[in-house]
C-alpha cells in the first residue's frame, strides 16, 4: 500500500510539473500570438489613421463650426483605434516629441530654446511617435 501510494505522488507530482510547464508554453505562444497580431493591425491600421490625421489638418484649417464638430469627430475616431494627439505643452523643446520647423526671437533670454507656438499637431500609435509635433523655437539669435 506504502508502495502504490508513493507510485501516486510521484505520479501526481510529474503530472503538477508537466502542466506548469504546459501552461508556460501556452502563456509564451499567446504573447507570440498578441505581438503578432499587434504587428498586423499596425501595418493594416496605421497607414489609414496616418491618412485621417492628414485630413483632420485639413479640416482644422477651415474657420467653422462644422468644420470643427468633423474635427472633433475624426479625433474621436482615431483615439478609438489609439492614434492620440501628442499634448501642446509650453517650456523646452522636446526633440523626443517635436520637430523644429522654424524659429522666433526671443523677447528674453529665459525664453530661449522654449517653445513659441505649435505649427502642426503631432500624433502617437499607443507609445510610438506616428508624427512629431512641427513647432516654432524662441532663438536669442
């Protein structure tokens, strides 16, 4: 009985180790599988977001109300599918996120190498940069 009994444990323990090892398996082959698919959307996707940030700049150019209600629409629409909208912030240049595309005098030389104005919006897919934000730098030069 001590023997059959000793037969089981170790038989359960092998059997305890065989599905861990099993579920570590499963568990690296869905990260696979989610990278994977992740990669494929972003091919798929993110040319078409690309195009819809091309046509929200367009739209914002016009001066009205319903230009502006699409506006909003379309960036509804694109943080569905996590194209964001870098922030407008004030203070240094941030060549993480912004793109130098022209420069103004600064009126004092604390202003130097802050940001004067945003000339056109930037955009992220999840964590990555789709598109700098295009900015205007104050120069004491």
């Amino acid at each position: 009985m001590r023997d059959e009994l000793a037969a089981l444990g170790d038989q359960f323990r092998r059997r305890l180790l065989n599905d861990r090892e099993t579920r570590r398996s499963i568990d690296g082959l869905l990260a696979d599988l989610d990278h994977t698919r992740r990669a494929a959307e972003g091919r798929i996707l993110q040319p078409l977001l690309y195009d819809l940030v091309l046509l929200v700049d367009r739209v914002e150019r016009e001066d009205d109300a319903f230009a502006d209600s699409v506006a909003a629409e379309l960036l509804v629409l694109l943080e569905k599918y996590g194209m964001t909208r870098i922030p407008v912030t004030r203070g240094p240049f941030n060549p993480g996120t912004q793109e130098a595309v022209g420069v103004i005098a600064a009126l004092s030389p604390e202003q130097s190498g802050d940001v004067a104005e945003v000339v056109r919006h930037g955009y992220r897919l999840e964590e990555r940069i789709v598109r700098p934000q295009q900015v205007r730098v104050y120069t004491d030069r």
